[in-house]
C-alpha cells in the first residue's frame, strides 16, 4: 500500500519545522503534524510548546564545540530563512556576559575567554568602569568583567523563527496538518502516525520532534529517556516612554558572586499583545515533571510565583530603575537527555526516528539540529562531519 507521505515530522516547534524545511529543499512528500498555538493556555487540554516567546538569547561563544558549531551553523542561515520567509525574527543587539573578574578565583570569565579563544570569536572585554559607561541602566556587583560579543549575537523571535521556517516548508510543498498525534507505529513496512482527532497518516518515515511531549505515554514504540523540567520565566513591562533608558541594550549572561542567582535577561521586546516587556530567567532549582500530564499542568499554571518573585528581587538591584509592580510570569519546560546534546536518531523501528531534547540551549541552534533531523531521515543516519558529540537517543529497556 502506498505511503501518504515519504516523510512525516511530528512537532511543528522549533526543531519541528526546522526539519521540515530542510527535508523539503531535498524531497517532495513531506508532512508537517502539529497544533497551533492555543489561545486561551490556562483552560488550554492540548498540548503545548516553549517557543510561545518573542525573545531568546542566540550567541556563538559556547565552552562546547559541539553546541558551538550547531550555534554558528544556524546563526548563518538566518539571514536566508528571513528573505526567503518574508519574516523578520533576529535582532543582532549583541550579547553581554558578565562575571567576577578573571584571578579572583571565580573561573567563569576564564572559562568564557577560552571558549572565545578557541572559537576565534570577537569579543570585547569591559571592567567595571567600562561595563558601567557603555550599560548604564545595569547596575552589576563590583569586581566584574564583561566579555561583549557584537557580532552573530543577540536575540532570536521563537515564535516568528518557527513561522518563518513553516512558511518556508510550505513554499517547498510541505503539507501542514494542524493535529496532535498521540501514536506512531511501525505497520506493514510504513510508519503509521495516529492523531486526536482519529486520522491516520502513513510515510516511509516519521520524524517526532515534540519537545518536551516526546515523553507522552504511548506516543512512541519505545520510551525515550529524557527529564523535563518546569522552567519560570518573568516579565517587565516597559512604556514606550520609557524604552529610550534602554536603547542599545544586549542580552544578558550574568553568574554573580552566588551562583545560584546566575540569569539570563533579553532587551526590551514588542510582544504580540503590543506591549514591550524585558524578560528575565534562570533559577537554581530544577523542577522535574513526570510525564505529559505534569508537563500540561505546568503550563497551564504558568510558572512559579516563588521564582518569579526571586527573578523581581534579582531584577531590584541589577536594574533599579525598573518598575517592578509591572511584572508578569509564564511557564516553559526545558527537556535534557544523558548525553546533554538533542537526541537525533532511530527508535527500534527503521522508519521511526526522535528529534528533540534541546538542553537549555538550542532555540538559536534549531535550524542546524533540524537539519541534522532531516539528514538522518534522508541519509539513514547523521553523516556530518564536524561534530564529535554522540547524538544517539536512549531508550528505556
């Protein structure tokens, strides 16, 4: 019996239609499975995704090769995915990141440069009087260092990069089913994609990339092993009349002399509701969720009102002249495999494969591992040379 389609990406997120752009540029016959974004997310019973954000930090420096290159790999074909898209979703502002200054037995400045060295990154490397004069609206402990990066560094729009790469694919012939599907299998030589709404798709070859929700029971032949934590992030509304205070702004690395209120902060940013809110994350306790379930929960509860108030307290002295009564949270998640790299490879089945598994760091890298996803569909495997990471998945016995 014929296939519906030669391949089917499940998961229409960041690395979702990522591969489903590039599977395109090499055959026809590709499907993309996926919801939208949901309207209303707190009485939302579906699934859900983490690139529902207007900013995410993107950089090349990276104290791993591997994360580096996936980095540098994607961050140079977003100038093509936005002509080619008509959708605008990278801002070069630059990113900043800050720490104990290098010799006062704080190794993570050190660790930064080397990266940069190794890299052959260009960066410039600011004290406190220069971090001061050029970043005046952050106010950062004394005895720090800087390492600003200019170039290849900023932000990336999730939300828009996702567009961007679907419109793309869609261009290419991708055809677009706005579903969930809930079971892959392996049936007479194809791959069978089961969906809520009772449909049946078939293709040679089936690639999942549903972030976090690759862990739903049943939705694999096989369970993936990969913890998903809840992840808090805040919000800062600015006023127009007040973005001029923070003209120029970068994104923000900054590890204190307490690790554990290490952040990350983005620049003020125009969300879709029209307002401009500066966003801030990174909290020192990771919160496991079990299963799809938990994971929807987590969603719908929209974060952590104990970490948001510990992101304002942060917020209070590394930029004081923010209004702090102006502050909003939201939940995300943030999937990790054991080897710590996305997990890009078959399941026990041939014709079934897993793309996901983005550890904290692959929203500017999601073009590049979605290439990796379409490759291995394509190839058989991920023959690239370039990467000494083992980006095999592992499964449960």
């Amino acid at each position: 019996m014929a296939a519906d389609f030669k391949y089917i990406v499940i998961g229409a997120g960041m690395m979702g239609a990522s591969a489903a752009r590039h599977l395109a540029e090499q055959s026809d016959g590709v499907g993309l499975i996926g919801p939208g974004e949901p309207a209303d997310i707190k009485n939302h019973e579906g699934v859900f995704a983490s690139h529902y954000d207007a900013a995410r930090i993107t950089r090349t420096i990276d104290s791993n090769a591997d994360w580096a290159r996936l980095a540098n790999r994607s961050i140079a074909r977003y100038a093509e995915i936005e002509r080619e898209s008509g959708v605008e979703f990278y801002g070069e502002v630059g990113c900043l990141i800050v720490g104990k200054t290098r010799g006062t037995g704080f190794p993570y400045i050190e660790n930064v440069c080397a990266a940069a060295d190794a890299l052959g990154v260009e960066t410039e490397i600011l004290g406190d009087a220069a971090l001061a004069e050029r970043f005046p609206y952050f106010s950062f402990e004394s005895g720090c260092e800087g390492v600003f990066e200019k170039n290849n560094a900023g932000y990336v729009n999730p939300r828009e990069l996702v567009r961007a790469q679907i419109v793309v694919a869609e261009k290419r012939g991708v055809t677009r089913v706005e579903d969930i599907a809930v079971s892959v299998r392996e049936e007479g030589g194809l791959a069978t994609v089961t969906t809520a709404s009772g449909h049946r798709y078939t293709a040679d070859k089936v690639l999942v990339a549903a972030g976090g929700f690759s862990v739903a029971e049943g939705l694999l032949p096989q369970a993936l092993e990969m913890n998903v934590y809840g992840r808090t992030v805040a919000f800062f509304e600015i006023p127009d009349d007040e973005l001029h205070l923070y003209a120029g702004m970068p994104s923000l690395i900054y590890e204190p002399t307490d690790p554990r209120k290490h952040i990350y902060l983005l620049p003020p940013v125009r969300y879709p509701d029209g307002k401009v809110y500066l966003k801030i994350g990174g909290e020192p306790v990771d919160v496991l969720l079990n299963g799809d379930r938990e994971i929807r929960d987590w969603f719908r509860a929209g974060g952590s009102a104990q970490v948001r108030d510990d992101l304002s307290g942060i917020v209070e002295t590394l930029l004081p002249s923010i209004d702090r009564s102006r502050i909003s949270m939201a939940g995300c998640v943030t999937s990790y495999t054991p080897s710590g790299f996305p997990a890009v490879g078959y399941t026990s089945s041939p014709n079934i494969a897993v793309l996901t598994g983005g550890c904290g760091a692959a929203a500017k890298s999601c073009d590049e591992i979605g290439r990796l996803g379409a490759e291995l569909l394509v190839e058989g495997a991920v023959i690239d040379q370039g990467y000494e990471a083992d980006f095999a998945p592992s499964f449960s016995a």
